[in-house]
C-alpha cells in the first residue's frame, strides 16, 4: 500500500473526527494571526501572512459597525459646522479668505460654543495680513469668553537634524504647546519619533493666540479603509527627550470636558491612554482602533454659509451651538478630504476627529483584547460542539437547522450584548468554524454515503434487480446486512437429467443453453422483487423478503415461479429449432424465517440465506420428479398465497429426509399446466383428495379415474390412484396419508 494511499484510508477512517478539531484549532490560529497584526504593524503596507486573516475580520466587523450605528441617536454635545459645496459656491473662492472664518468664530462667541476644532489648515500669510491679524483677533476673543479653540497640524518623520538651515520639513524648535506628560510609556520603538510640520503648522499669528493644538493626519490599513488612529505622537525635542503631543480629536475632548489624559505603561509593557478614568490601550504608534459610532446624519449639521447667515435671534443657532463642541471641516467632494471608513467608503476626514472626539467624551472605549478573545474563543468552542454533537444524530434537515440556529444566536448576542458593550469579537472566524465544520462533516457523510451506496451496489448488483438495488440506495434504513432473523420465501429450481442432457452436447453448446435458460429465468426473479442467492451448476437458487421488506413476499415467489413455468416452452422451442434437447424444471417453494447476510470471509462473501426453511424448499424441488410435477409448494407458502390469485391441488403429505414432521405438499397449477384450462378435471382432483383424506377410498377412485380417461399422463392422480387402490385392499393405517422420504 503506497503512502498516499495509507493516508486516503487514515482520512476516510478518521477524518470525520479529526478534520473537525483541526477546523477548530485552525480557525483559533487565524484568530491569533488576526490580533498579532492588529498590534504588530497594521499599516506597513506589506501583506503579510497575518495581514490576510486580519482583512476578513476587519471587513466582517466594518458590516457589523454599519449596521450597529443605524440605531444611534443624535449626539448630545457635538454639532459640525461643514465647508460644502454650496458654501464653495456662495462665497466664490478657495481657499476661503481668513475674513470668514473671522465671522464664524465670532458667530459661535455669540450663539455660546464651548469648543471649537477647525479642521483647516493655516499654514501661510493670507495676502491681506489684516485679514490673519483680525482672524487671531477673533480667536483670542472666543478664548476670552471662556471657550477654547483647536487648530490642526501634521507631523513628519523627518528628522530636522538631517538637514541644515530650512531644507528640511520639520520644525527646529520646540513649540511651546508640546504635550507633556508624566510616566515612563515608550511609543514607536522599532520606528524613528515624530516632528511637527512646518509646512502644515499655523502661521505665527494664530500661534500667539495660545490656541490649543492637534495633529492630524492618519494612515489607512493594509485594504485601504481608516480603522486606527494616532491620538497620541511622542515629539523630540531640543534635548532629545521624548515628550508627547496630542491629536485633534483628544485635544478637543480634553478642551471640551475639562479633563487632561495621561500616558502610563501598563504592566505588560503597553501603552496607555487614560481619559476620563477610562484606559485605552495605545499600538506602538500611539494609535488607537476607532470606534466607530456615529455616521453625518448622527450629529446636528450645518453648512458653513447658513452659519455666516445666521440673524444673531435665531434661536436655531442658539440650540445648535450653546455649550457645544463645533467641529469644523471640509465636506465638498472638490477638498479632496474624502476618506474609505469602516461606515462610509467616502467620508469626510473630519469625521474620524469626530468619531474620536466622540468616543472619548462618552467612554466609548473598546475592552481589552483578551476579553474580545475570550469571548470568542468561548462562543466558537460552545457551537461548535453543538454542531459536532447535533450532526452525530445523522439528520440533515436537523444539521442546517443547528447551524442556522448556532450561527444566528452568535449574530444576535454579538449586536445586542457583546458589540454596544465594545467588544471586538472574531466573529467571522467563529462563523467560519461554524460552517466549516458543518461543510467537512456533510462533505464526509457524502463521501460514505457514496462509498455505502457504491459498495451496496456492488454487491446487490449480482442479486437483485437494479428497481431493488435503487431503493436500497434510496432507503438504507431498510437494508440490514449481516446474518440476521428474516421471514423469506425461498426458491430452488433444477433441470431434471442435466447430467445425461450434457453428455449430449459440446461445452460450448451446453453453456450457450444455460447461460441462455439462466439469464431469463434471472430476469424473472428480479422482475418479481427476488433476489438471486446463487447458481449451482444447472439449479437457481433465490428467495423474497430480503434484503427488503417485502410483505407479500409469497405471491411474489410464486408468481415468478409460474412466470418461468410459462415461459419455458418458449425456451425449449428454440432449443428444437436448433436441434438441442429439451429441459425439464422442477422448482420447490418454502416460506419461514432464515438467517439472511453476508457469508464468507472479509475479503470473499455472498449474501445468501442459510436455515432449515431453506433446506425444506431445496427438499421440494427433489420431490417434483418424485410425484411428476413441476412446481411444489410447502403449506407453510400455501397458507399466505391468494385463492383467487392462484389455483393450487393437494398432492401429499411428506416426511422430507432430516425431517420428522411431515409437511403438506401443493402442486401450483400454472399457464402452461395441462389441467389450467381443464377446470372440471381441477375440482375432480381436490375432490377426490378430499375423499381420500376420509378414507372413502370408492368415491375418491371413481373421480380420478374419470381424470386420467382425459389426462392419461398426469403422475399425481394416477399416484393418488394407486394409493385407493392399495387401501381398500389393506389395512389402512393411522398415517396412511403420509409419505416418508428416505433419501433428498
């Protein structure tokens, strides 16, 4: 046996068990390679062998998100301010001059915001530099009035050391506003520290003004969408210690709710952002997984222009901006600030400094990623051994049924419980084990149903007829294979003086009989539903009832025996008119229970019937030479078979060799039998048995003499004749009735 071949017969052996546990632990490898390349280098841009799990992952819990914030409501504290495309229209150029943004700073002093983000850049002197100066006028008087306003920059990795004088990008000072923090958390260790960006960072003017400041700018993941979030970057300064600066979206929490971060390692070594006595855990990157929460039709929205607009009564206004954060940004497709979000493939980049801002000001935090991996692992360990253990019981509508249910459970408690409560379940790798499992299992009770249904046919192919063969296939809860108790009838058919009849022929004249006798006689078992125990020389030996349950299966053992009886004469007239001897049948029919399966060895087996019920039948098929009949039937047959579907006459009671009871005999009147058409001769016959059960051996005399005047040649009435003869001549004993055989 090669090896491939040993390794096909271990997997169809064992692969039912096995292949659903590797399934299991292959699906937790793909959770870990999942959660390594969450926190090992999302972004990189290469893809990595765990890049590839973490794609399905992320794409399956972007649909989740999506679906989870259609039940969200308007949030309480945030209102945006967009820069669309009819504002662009209205006023008419681009950049918009600072002397609007002057008047809207001034419009949310007056209606009452708390905080304002501009998520515009301001990184050059506008033209008019009254225009900057009245601009930082008005910023410093929103300031004045208690409120706070963020302005944006980007960071570089350029280091400014490189470069002499101003060739490079990044800022050679250390801008007063750098966010300093206690603790000893350590970011970006296997990468080079952040710098500010000159080219982004705001003029002087607006500097002066002690605004608050945030970093912007963000990297997608390896397909593209924004996911993550750098909200915290370490700054090098002029020393080269590390300190840290804050993003727009916390500096804006931290303006909004009076409440500064801190930056701590925790005792794993991670970093972590604690805001609000809520710890979130920081990459090496200073980035967190945005929870998405909020889509633009969550948050009260204005267009820049109807701000500008705005009569100073509108009590609109007042409610839109009083005591709220105003978050500021471009929203016209034309500012090319349209991001891929897990919520929206061409959001607006303002959006995820408001999703930031808003998950930090609500606590909307993720929990740890062992909790999310506990979670997990528990809910596709328990489905999948209720789909392991449901799919022993073998019922296929029951299986798709568990699995709907299992899978369907696990959707539902991750939308209502596990996902609002901000745990980041793999659930698409615990759905994959779901129907990966519930596929190897169908796909290897397919492969044994095949395999069954090859071997059953196989070997019933040879026995029964192809209609048999197709219900077995389709009702294998019907087919019991293996030497159990079954109620059969049984057939044995014989040619009489075979041996003398080959003699006469050559061998390839006498298989050319056979082969053509047997074929038809065959066809005509399984036509009746029989099947075919065996050929022994010239005999055919079959029987009814099994492998299938066939309840009638008498009528159909004799109904195929008086099939063959008529359709011998056919056969043998060919025979003659190819100058070949006739044959003579003899068939004997027993009906009673027998052991019934496969017999012989492992390799080497027949499916046959064994018992005494079987050796009764092959005793009646001897007795058909003995008493000149053709087809002999036991009682224990007569006794199931239909009166008016068959004609019958007595013809003895015997005690067969090996047996001590004796068994009522019947001669089974078929087509071709010289009494079928002779009725009157019929009822002559079964009266005068009847007379000579009574011992009115006269009566009985006189009718079978009437018989044989019109068929001189039939052996049973002139047996029967003999036997009246006897008795009224001798003492008539008490078996008289009774013929004892003493040889098969």
């Amino acid at each position: 046996m090669t090896f491939l071949k040993q390794v096909w017969v271990f997997l169809s052996r064992w692969g039912g068990l096995l292949g659903p546990i590797l399934i299991f632990f292959a699906c937790i490898g793909l959770i870990l390679l999942a959660g390594i390349n969450r926190t090992v280098g999302h972004q990189k841009g290469i893809w990595s062998l765990a890049g590839i799990p973490q794609m399905f992952e992320d794409k399956f819990y972007d649909y989740r998100v999506r679906e989870q914030i259609k039940e969200q409501r308007l949030d309480p504290d945030i209102t945006i301010v967009r820069l669309d495309d009819m504002t662009l229209s209205k006023i008419g150029t681009w950049p918009i001059p600072r002397k609007f943004h002057s008047q809207l700073i001034r419009r949310f002093k007056h209606f009452g915001a708390k905080v304002v983000t501009l998520d515009i850049l301001f990184p050059e002197n506008s033209q008019d530099l009254a225009q900057d100066h009245d601009f930082a006028s008005a910023i410093r008087e929103f300031r004045e009035a208690g409120g706070e306003v963020v302005l944006p920059y980007s960071l570089t990795e350029q280091d400014p050391k490189e470069f002499a004088g101003e060739k490079g990008d990044a800022l050679t000072v250390t801008p007063d506003f750098v966010y300093m923090q206690s603790g000893n958390a350590q970011l970006n260790k296997q990468t080079k520290p952040f710098w500010i960006n000159r080219h982004t960072f705001p003029i002087e003017e607006l500097v002066k003004t002690d605004a608050l400041m945030g970093h912007i700018g963000n990297q997608e993941d390896r397909d593209g969408v924004f996911r993550h979030y750098r909200i915290i970057a370490n700054y090098e300064d002029e020393s080269g210690s590390s300190v840290y600066v804050a993003s727009m979206g916390l500096a804006a929490a931290e303006a909004f709710s009076g409440k500064k971060a801190k930056i701590f390692t925790s005792s794993n070594g991670q970093a972590v952002l604690n805001f609000k006595g809520k710890d979130i855990k920081l990459d090496e990157w200073g980035e967190i997984k945005v929870r998405y929460s909020a889509k633009s039709e969550n948050y009260q929205s204005l267009t820049y222009y109807d701000v500008l607009m705005a009569k100073d009564d509108d009590p609109e206004m007042r409610r839109a901006f009083e005591g709220r954060l105003v978050m500021v940004g471009s929203t016209a497709e034309g500012a090319h600030d349209l991001r891929n979000s897990p919520i929206d493939p061409k959001m607006p980049g303002m959006y995820t400094h408001t999703n930031v801002t808003h998950q930090l000001l609500h606590g909307y935090v993720y929990e740890p990623e062992e909790s999310s991996f506990s979670v997990s692992l528990l809910m596709m360990l328990l489905g999948f051994l209720v789909i392991v253990v449901v799919q022993r019981w073998g019922n296929a509508l029951v299986d798709i049924g568990t699995l709907v249910a299992v899978s369907g459970t696990v959707v539902a408690l991750d939308s209502k419980l596990f996902l609002p409560q901000g745990y980041e379940l793999r659930l698409f790798y615990c759905l994959l084990c779901f129907f990966s499992t519930y596929s190897w299992s169908t796909f290897i009770n397919f492969y044994r149903s095949a395999k069954e249904k090859k071997q059953i046919k196989g070997t019933f192919a040879r026995y029964v007829s192809p209609a048999i063969v197709n219900e077995m296939l389709d009702h294998p809860d019907k087919l019991k294979v293996g030497g159990e108790k079954r109620d059969i009838t049984c057939l044995f058919s014989d040619v009489r003086d075979f041996t003398s009849i080959s003699e006469k022929l050559t061998a390839t004249e006498l298989s050319g009989m056979l082969n053509q006798y047997m074929g038809q006689m065959t066809d005509i078992v399984f036509e009746t539903k029989g099947t075919l125990d065996k050929y022994i020389g010239d005999a055919i030996v079959a029987f009814w009832g099994a492998p299938l349950d066939l309840p009638n299966h008498p009528e159909h053992a004799v109904e195929g025996a008086v099939k063959m009886m008529e359709l011998l004469p056919a056969i043998n007239a060919d025979f003659l008119t190819r100058g070949l001897p006739e044959f003579k049948v003899g068939i004997g029919l027993n009906s009673g229970e027998c052991s019934v399966g496969n017999m012989g060895s492992n390799k080497i087996f027949s499916y046959t019937a064994l018992g005494d019920n079987m050796n009764l039948g092959a005793r009646l098929e001897g007795l058909c030479k003995y008493y000149g009949v053709q087809i002999l039937i036991s009682e224990y047959t007569h006794a199931r078979l239909s009166p008016e579907k068959f004609r019958f006459r007595a013809v003895d009671r015997v005690k067969v060799k090996g047996k001590t009871h004796p068994v009522k005999i019947y001669e089974v009147i078929h087509g071709a039998h010289p009494l079928a058409k002779d009725r009157e001769a019929l009822d002559f016959y079964n009266s005068a048995y009847d007379s000579f059960m009574e011992k009115n051996f006269a009566k009985a005399k006189t009718l079978l003499e009437g018989i044989l005047l019109a068929h001189p040649d039939d052996k049973p009435t002139a047996r029967l004749l003999k036997l009246c003869e006897k008795w009224q001549q001798e003492a008539v004993p008490e078996d008289f009735d009774v013929t004892t055989m003493t040889e098969k």
